[in-house]
C-alpha cells in the first residue's frame, strides 16, 4: 500500500492501513477539522483515470451520501488531490461477515437479525433508486449495533471501467475458487442477469441477498466450483440444495424465503426489499412465539385450551387401553437430530487448539473445552442444558481435557503434570510428573481406571493409573517403519484395545490399533488423524478438516469398509489434531474452522515489537530457527527435516535427508555444521550445513538428547539429556574425545542451556523452585548460580555482546542487562515486547537473535489458530450417522 502514516489528504490525517482490495485502499484516518476517525479509500486508476467515470462516480456518491440508515456505512465526504480520488467514510470497528463465515454457519436468531437488517438497509437505497450489484459477504460489517451495508454504487463503476470476459474465453482457476482477492469471490454472487450481461435493478440484489442469507445459514456457499465457468453455469442452471437439507431445524418458510430470492428469473424473485423484510420479521417473531413456555400463554387461549381437553379426554380414556397395547409394541421413533452453536461470551476465546480443546461426557450432558481470557487459559464446563459455563479452579495453564467413563472427573495436562479434577468441585490431584513439559498431549481414560497418553511430539504410548503412580510405555513406534511418535489415543469399548495415529512424516499419518490383550499392534487406516469408535459400529478420523467414518467390526477388530465424509469444515491443526468429541448417547461436539493448512510463518521482531515477514513460504511446521554465526543463514525445522534459509537471497533449502524425524537443531561456533535430533531415542547428529556430506551421528544415548549450543571456540557442545529418574539434564560433550560429561544433573528439570559470548558463562533454564525460571552459573566453575528471570522464565538467549540476556516470559520477550566484572550481576528484567509467537518449551529456544541484538527470528502461527469463539454441538447425531454409513458389527 503505497500512502504512509502521516500523509494528508487534505484535512485528513492517514493514520493506518486496514487492508486492500479491487476498489481500492482503505486507510484509518483522522479528521482534523472535525477530530473524528474516519475511513479513507483511494479509488484505483481504472475508476479515476477517465474523466466521465470520475463525473459520473462524484454523481452517485452524493447520492449515496444521502442515505442516512443505520445500517449503511455512512459517506462523509468525496475528493481530490494530486491527481488520487478518494472517499471518506464512517470508521467502523468490527468483522466482516465474510471472516465470521470462516468459523462456519451463523446460529438461526443471528441470520433472522442480520437478514432484517440487511434487508431494511436495501429497502432504503432502493427507494433512493440506488441498487447495490455487489452484494456479499466481504461488504457486510458486523459491529456492536449489527450489520453494516458497504461500497454501494461502486460495483457499477467496475462493471463498466472493465469490459466482461465471454464465458468461452474465461480460464480454469488454479486456486480455490473463493481465493481472496480474485473477481471470483464476488462472481458467486451475481444473479445470471448480471453473469449474461443483462439489465439489472432491485431484484438483482434480491438476488444476492438470498445467496448471503443461504452462506450465513449453511456456512456453505450456495453457487460454488473449480472454475468461474462452472460458477456461472450453476448460477444460470442449478439451485442448491435446501437449507433444511444441511441445517435440518432451519424453519420451512426461511427455505421458502431464499428460494424465492433465488429464482433465475426477476420476474419470479421478490419485488421489493420491505415485501422480502416483512416475511423475515414473521419468521422471527414465529420462532420466538414457539419458544414462549405455557404460562405466557393469554387466558383465552387457556380456555379454549380448557374446553378442547375436556371435549377429547373420553375420547382418549375410550381409546387408551387398546392404543397402550399397541404402543408398547412399537419402538420408539428416533430422536431428532439438532444442531446448535455454543459462542464463549466476549473476551474469551477457544485455546490450546494444537492438543484437544474440547470434550462431551459419556452422557452427552455436560462439555468441557479449554478456553482463555486475558492471559489466563483454563478449563470451563457447561451444562448442556445452561446457557452459561464456569471456569474450573486449579486448571489454569490446563490443556488436552478428556472425561473419566463415569463422567465424574475430568483429566488434563498442565505444564509438566497429569491431573484430574472433579466436575462436582475441589481441588485437582497430580497423576503423574513428566520428566518434560507435556507437548501435543492428547489422553484417553478406559473402563479398567487406566489413562493412556501421549506427552510429546515425539516418543512413545504411556500408560498410568487413574489414581496416581509411575506412568509406563504401553508401545513405542515402529522405527522400521519409519515411525517415530503416536499421538492421539483412544480406548476402544471394555478396554479391550486402544487406537492411536503413528507419526511418520508430514504427508502421512496411519492410524493403528494396539491389542492390550496381546500386545499386537495393526494397521487400520493408511492416513488419518484423532481416531475415535461409535457405538453405532463406526470408526471415526480426520482428514484435511473433514471428519469420516468407516464401518468397524469390534469383535474382529477390523475396518471392514471406505471412509465416507461425515461432517465437513472440522478445525484441524496443522500438525494434524482435529477438534472433535463424542458421547455415548450420540451427540457430537466440533469446533469449527477446517483445515489450518499452512498456518506458521518466519517473521522478524524487532525491540518494539514490530513484526517483518520474512519471504520464507508458510509452513504447517516452522520450529527453533536458529541463526548462523556470520548471520547470513538460518536452520530451520520443517516438514520433520532441518531446512536452510538464506537470509540475503530470500531462497529455502533442505538441508537433512534422514528417515526418522528431525528436532531441535544448533550451528557450530564456525558455521560449518548444523547439529540436530535424530534416531530412536533421539539423539545427537550433525552435518555439513553447505550440504556437501550426510548426517553423522555425533553422540549415542540410551535416552533423548537435543542440542543446546557449542562454546565460542567449538570445542564443547552443550545439550539435555532426558533420563527418567532425573529428568532433564544437562551434559556438556568435548569434541576432542567425543567424551559427555554431566553439568547440571538434579531431581530438577534444566534445559537450554546456553554458552556465553566469552565462553565463561552458561545461561539455562530450570523448574527447581517450582516453576521454570531463568539462572545462569560460571563454566566449568566454580561458583553459584545467579537468577536472572523474577517471574517465570523459558528459552534463554544471549546477546552476542554478551551484556545482555533474552528469554521469554509467557508471551513477553524479556531483556536483562548483565555485567560480568568485577562480578556476575543482572539488572531489573524489562518487557521489550508481546505477541503469540511459537513456542517450545524450557529445553530449547523458539527464536534467535540477530548479530546486532535489534531483531528476533520468530516463529509466527496463523491467526485463526487463536481467535475461535464458537463450538458446534449436534444431538442425537448417532441417527444421521446411520444413514449416511452403513455400520459394522458393534
């Protein structure tokens, strides 16, 4: 965007870019006359640069200036200056209705609201002799006071300023076809008169009205393909689905509604925006009339209500006896499938999306999900039956929650620790300490009062008693198969067998089952995420944010049919989590939101916290950058391989080959090598990091190792070895010799450690005071330690002048000064800035430092990841599940 902050455009004062687009920038902006924020947009070239369509655009902007409704953005002003048109607009705060459709389907009292709103908004333009033409999604801005109608009259101009494409000549599209940015996202809105070239008038908009409201109720487009031909040809020639069809309690008359918008022909649609209002107002006071309880009932009714019941009551008493006989016979018709959305309540939001965030009880009546507020995330439980939930005391810092069978306890993960709490209140109790923060924890808690859990990244299946103790490996990966972690268990009925997805590469994941009666582990599904059994006969998984289902023989132990797609648009991470739970009665709970896909980014951070991306693609799986000595390159973790940015040239390359995962990675003092995690445990390998040899094992161990960082001179390697009996350690390796020796080996957990500049100084982290801090102590010795951090700290890092520590806080990147001589001392530990970067744990960084200390290479996750509000629950969804698969033998 090519205005700065600063610039005037007359009296106003460009403040801040808010985004871009195919009519042009919008800019935040202060009116200095008036000291109010306003918005700006600058028009491109193809609406200013001919002298008709200037004229002709200043006509109608002071037409639309004249609409005074509350819900259309307001036109302030229109100009000219330097030979740049813009206008000036209402600012307003908020989202558009196309972010919020990315979270799914609106709940039906929001699509009324909105609906009503939109409408009378179009009603009043209309009366204006003004029609939208571009109606949808993106121009609709939901605030605090509801629906906002924007770029009116604009759509018109662009038609005009750029002849139409004949549908012959129009290009397959290579991306999807809602890409942002491209003419296709609002081609899915346009009515055939407007794809043919035709006249259009009010009813185009009803139009493009009934595809909005069809998106907000369904959370599916109504006209979609894999080509702006295909889109046309459906809008000229097919009608979806009802909505009823994929939102079941959608009330008949609202289908009647967008059908009738929705017809090829104007003459067929509604006529007018009031006619097409109305009819919405009477479905939503029809649906509020339906909810009202008996005793709001008038006494007339009532006595009617009276007479009619003692009319019928012989009748009954005369019929019931044979009729009760009968009815017994018969089964129970089947419960109606329902839907309904959960929203957390403003200032919370849905987190620890990369582990399970949300779980059903056994009996489908209460949820539990993992949520934050503020800095503070914790687990809340809501009733099926309440409208609110309530925070659960002592799980803060909880994640990964999952229900005891009884329903009685829920169990979950928090920093280090196992535990579980009683939903009926009281204090949570530690199950067991893991020697390791718990990463990508996911549990499962059987019938036979055992959990089985995974705690990290990589590794193996544990196994520990419900009511405490030593947790042991239940199975580890299949090296020979080129496995190297499972996530993801789940008990199968009677704790007969568990399911589990191993881990083998980025591209694949197997789903396998190990027999706890045998110990036999097999291969069910070729690749899949989060398995799960139905008491229908199903197994459950995830694929690409869609769940499916499989017919399942549980007494055989066998997948005996394909996957089908059962429910689409479920949130799964990039490392492969999907957010789902079921219960034993048939309801399913998921969040929203689909496949994250590439979701982490390589940005700089400098002091202030201002970020720059780095032209490094994304990624699903950037980890512990860590810059060269000569700051020219930087190793990378992706795709369970360690990769080679250029940081002048911009280019990435893969450095390792290797056919185990890849982890944590640190360069030699001289740059040559690059050291990292690899093998079964992982332990310590290097290679050349111009790519010129193969990796070399560096250090063996019977337990894991990952690198922390070399001596100044190269000749030490300082690293962690995790044993089960200490924990995390930390040994420092001689190069000379190849010859380990321990550093730091106490009941404690210690991590990162980190030579200083000189050499004279190793920076590390530890638990021993109860939570993780920061300390750093003389090398080789002797001489005590001296805590840096005083709230908490992780990932220490120095600064390559050596008078400076870095470590993270949270989500605070802290800097503390520190003075070597005549002795070692720290100053006060200052905030340099905060943002929800990724993080790794206290074993190693997550981010490095540039040479000169201003900047920090930071791993970036994508945003939608943290700001999800809204968790999908549907009833009795065991029914629908029948009929869409035919089921195994249960």
């Amino acid at each position: 965007m090519a205005i700065l902050s600063g610039k005037r455009l007359g009296p106003y004062e460009i403040l801040s870019a808010i985004g871009a687009g195919g009519m042009g920038e919008v800019y935040r902006a202060r009116d200095t006359r008036l000291e109010r924020i306003v918005a700006v947009k600058i028009l491109p070239d193809h609406l200013s640069d001919r002298a008709e369509l200037r004229e002709r655009f200043e006509r109608e902007a002071r037409t639309i200036a004249s609409l005074n409704h509350p819900h259309i953005c307001t036109l302030f002003d229109v100009g000219q200056l330097d030979g740049t048109d813009f206008l000036v607009m209402e600012y307003l705060e908020g989202e558009t209705l196309a972010e919020r459709l990315k979270k799914g389907p609106l709940p039906l009292a929001q699509v009324l609201q909105y609906a009503i709103e939109i409408a009378d908004a179009l009603d009043k333009a209309h009366r204006k002799g003004i029609t939208h033409r571009d109606l949808k999604p993106g121009n609709i801005m939901l605030t605090k006071s509801g629906t906002k109608l924007l770029d009116f009259g604009l759509a018109k101009l662009r038609q005009d300023a750029a002849p139409a494409t004949p549908l012959s000549q129009l290009p397959t599209a290579k991306e999807a076809i809602t890409a942002q940015g491209t003419i296709l996202g609002t081609l899915q809105y346009m009515a055939p008169e407007q794809v043919e070239g035709r006249e259009v008038d009010a009813r185009t908009d009803s139009f493009a009205f009934g595809v909005v409201v069809y998106e907000m109720a369904t959370g599916k487009k109504a006209f979609d393909g894999k080509s702006s031909a295909s889109v046309m040809a459906k809008i000229l020639e097919v009608d979806p689905p009802p909505i009823s069809s994929l939102q079941p309690m959608t009330p008949p008359q609202l289908d009647r509604v967008v059908k009738t918008c929705l017809q090829k022909d104007p003459d067929q649609r509604w006529q007018s925006a009031s006619d097409l209002g109305r009819e919405l107002t009477w479905i939503a006071d029809s649906s509020k009339e339906t909810a009202v309880p008996g005793a709001a009932v008038g006494s007339g009714a009532r006595a009617r209500r009276r007479w009619v019941w003692i009319a019928g009551l012989a009748c009954v008493i005369s019929a019931g006896v044979a009729g009760l006989a009968i009815w017994s016979l018969k089964p129970a018709p089947p419960a109606p499938v329902t839907r309904s959305v959960f929203s957390l309540p403003p200032g919370e939001q849905l987190a620890g999306l990369a582990q399970p965030a949300v779980a059903l009880s056994p009996n489908g009546k209460q949820i539990v999900y993992v949520a934050s507020q503020g800095s503070v995330q914790q687990l809340y439980l809501r009733s099926m039956d309440s409208f609110e939930a309530r925070p659960i005391a002592g799980t803060e810092g909880a994640s990964g929650p999952f229900f005891s069978p009884d329903g009685q306890w829920v169990g979950f993960a928090a920093g280090d620790k196992i535990k579980k709490v009683a939903i009926a209140g009281g204090p949570a109790a530690t199950l067991a300490t893991i020697p390791t923060a718990l990463q990508q924890f996911s549990a499962t808690w059987g019938t036979d009062n055992n959990i089985v859990f995974h705690g990290s990244a990589f590794g193996d299946l544990m196994r520990v008693s419900a009511a405490g103790g030593m947790p042991q490996i239940l199975t580890t990966p299949d090296a020979k198969k080129g496995e190297f972690g499972v996530r993801w268990p789940a008990f199968l009925p009677a704790a007969k067998a568990v399911l589990y997805t191993a881990l083998t590469g980025p591209a694949e994941a197997p789903i396998k089952l190990f027999d706890l009666r045998t110990g036999e582990q097999r291969l069910l599904i070729q690749n899949g995420a989060n398995p799960r059994y139905s008491p229908t006969g199903h197994l459950l998984y995830a694929q690409g944010g869609t769940l499916l289902a499989a017919p399942f023989d549980l007494g055989r132990l066998e997948v005996t049919g394909a996957g089908v797609p059962v429910i689409e648009g479920v949130m799964q991470s990039a490392a492969g989590g999907a957010q789902y739970s079921l219960s034993e009665n048939g309801s399913l709970a998921y969040i929203p939101g689909g496949n994250l896909g590439l979701r982490t980014t390589l940005v700089w951070v400098d002091r202030q916290g201002k970020e720059q991306a780095l032209a490094a693609p994304a990624s699903p799986s950037y980890s512990n950058p860590r810059i060269s000595p000569d700051g020219r390159h930087a190793a990378v973790g992706n795709q369970s391989q360690v990769w080679i940015y250029d940081l002048a040239r911009e280019t990435l390359s893969r450095l390792t080959f290797v056919e185990t995962q890849v982890g944590n990675n640190a360069w030699t003092s001289d740059g040559k090598r690059v050291v990292f995690q690899s093998g079964t445990p992982l332990n310590l390998f290097w290679q050349p990091a111009d790519g010129s040899g193969k990796a070399e094992r560096l250090a063996t161990s019977e337990y894991r190792l990952a690198p922390g960082s070399w001596s100044p001179d190269g000749k030490l390697l300082a690293f962690i070895e995790t044993n089960p009996s200490t924990g995390q350690d930390i040994w420092v390796l001689r190069l000379s010799d190849h010859k380990a020796e321990p550093f730091l080996r106490t009941p404690a957990n210690e991590g990162a450690p980190q030579f200083s500049p000189d050499g004279h100084w190793l920076a590390y982290a530890s638990d021993e005071s109860g939570r993780w801090e920061i300390y750093v102590q003389p090398y080789p010795g002797p001489g005590g330690k001296l805590q840096i951090s005083a709230d908490g700290g992780r990932e220490p890092v120095w600064n390559r002048n050596g008078r400076e520590l870095f470590y993270r806080s949270g989500e605070k990147m802290m800097a503390v000064d520190i003075a070597t001589q005549p002795s070692l001392s720290a100053g006060k530990p200052r905030i340099l800035f905060e943002g929800r970067y990724r993080t790794t744990n206290a074993s190693l960084p997550g981010y490095d430092v540039s040479p000169d200390g201003q900047r920090f290479l930071m791993v970036k996750e994508g945003e939608q990841a943290t700001s999800t509000t809204q968790i999908n629950v549907v009833l009795n969804w065991f029914e629908e599940l029948k009929k869409k698969v035919p089921a195994g033998k249960k």
